[in-house]
C-alpha cells in the first residue's frame, strides 16, 4: 500500500517542525525550509529514526523550489501543510504575499501540471492560527 504524501512547509523550526515529527509517523514526508543548516540536520535526524523523508531547502518564492516539491508527489493528491512564512521585519508587503500566500497557489499549480484532473490536494495554513494579528500594507 502506498503511504500519502505530505508536504510541509518550514519544516526545520517551532510548528513545521513539530509537524514533520508528527506527521512522519503515518505518511511519506516532504519538508521544504528557507534556513539549510538547521534543516538539513533535522531531516537527517529522522531519517535516522526511521521516516521516509524527502527534502528540499530554499526559498518557497522560487519556482525551482515549488517545482521539484509538486514533482515529489508523481502527481498524486498530497496535504499540504503551510507552516512558513514572513513578517513585516523580513520582507516588504510583495515578499510576504508571495510566501505566505502565492506559494500555496504556485504549488498547486506545479502539481496541476502532472495531473490531468482536478486534483484532492488537502491544505492546512497553520499560520493563520499563530498570526492572526499581523496584516501587513502595501505603501
């Protein structure tokens, strides 16, 4: 039986990272974070703990990135589980749109790619429960 796929997004610290080590117990995993050090050790750690892992550091502003997660899922429904994102202090309002929200399309985009139907991809954007205060302007 094939296990599904989850990706999650900033998966090297706090909620992604609780996440993959949650997740990882029943699924195939995806991880994707912007930081490689930190990144590349937890996934070696559970690696080392016996999950199917997969890996992908880099900036989820990159179609390269986005790209080789949707190629990760040999166009099979997959959750997604949004965990990254930016705040006014590291990045401007574009910045922040595009990680926080247009990546979500983007991947799903790429995924659409492989599939010749509509897709049953699941969502979770965990960061709406962490930063509900935060809304930043365009100028």
């Amino acid at each position: 039986m094939t296990r599904q796929k989850v990706i999650i997004t900033g998966a090297g610290g706090g909620m992604g990272r609780a996440c993959a080590r949650l997740f990882a117990n029943a699924h195939d995993v995806v991880l994707t974070d912007l930081e490689s050090q930190p990144f590349d050790m937890f996934v070696e750690e559970l690696r080392d703990d016996g999950y199917s892992v997969e890996a992908y550091a880099g900036d989820l502003s990159s179609d390269i990135v986005l790209a080789a997660l949707a190629d990760s899922c040999d166009g099979r429904p997959f959750t997604l589980i949004h965990t990254a994102g930016i705040g006014p202090s590291q990045g401007d309002w574009r910045t922040i749109m595009r990680v926080d929200l247009i990546a979500v399309e983007m991947l799903l985009r790429h995924s659409d790619r492989k599939k010749p139907r509509p897709p049953e991809h699941r969502i979770f954007d965990v960061r709406l429960v962490e930063r509900q205060s935060c809304m930043a302007r365009p100028s």
